[in-house]
C-alpha cells in the first residue's frame, strides 16, 4: 500500500473494464493534506477510501493499458 505523503502530487486514473477494455471513470493529481488524500479536480475534489488506497497501482512503462499513459497510478473500480 503506498503512503498518502509518497503519493501527493502525482496523477491517478481510475478505469472500469469493459468488453472492448476501459473506459476512463476519473483522472486527475492526488493531493494529501496531513490527514486525507484527496482526487483534486479543477474545483472538486473527493477522498481517497483507504480501501481504494490500498488497490493503487503503479503505471510501469510496459504497461499495456493505452488508457493509463501519462498517469502516475491506476485504480480500477467496478462501479
């Protein structure tokens, strides 16, 4: 499970998978306060679950999910 602190700054998709592959839920830069990770989006902003935190993955440079390119991490949701 990454830190909250290690994470702060960097970018974050989360894909929903579908037949053709996925399809891009949310994206945008984390932001960590001291106490709560934050999804910042232009004016909004939502937390970041502990459950969700610890189903965070890192992008590699091989990864095969074109939808992932230029983000830090991804997370799938099924919802």
């Amino acid at each position: 499970m990454h830190h909250p602190a290690h994470i702060d700054g960097r970018t974050l998709v989360i894909l929903k998978p579908t037949i053709l592959g996925y399809k891009i839920i949310e994206k945008s830069r984390l932001a960590y306060d001291g106490n709560e990770l934050h999804l910042i989006d232009g004016q909004s902003s939502r937390v970041i679950t502990d459950q969700e935190l610890a189903a965070v993955l890192n992008v590699t440079e091989n990864c095969q999910i074109r939808e992932c390119v230029g983000f830090d991490f991804m997370l799938f949701s099924d919802t």
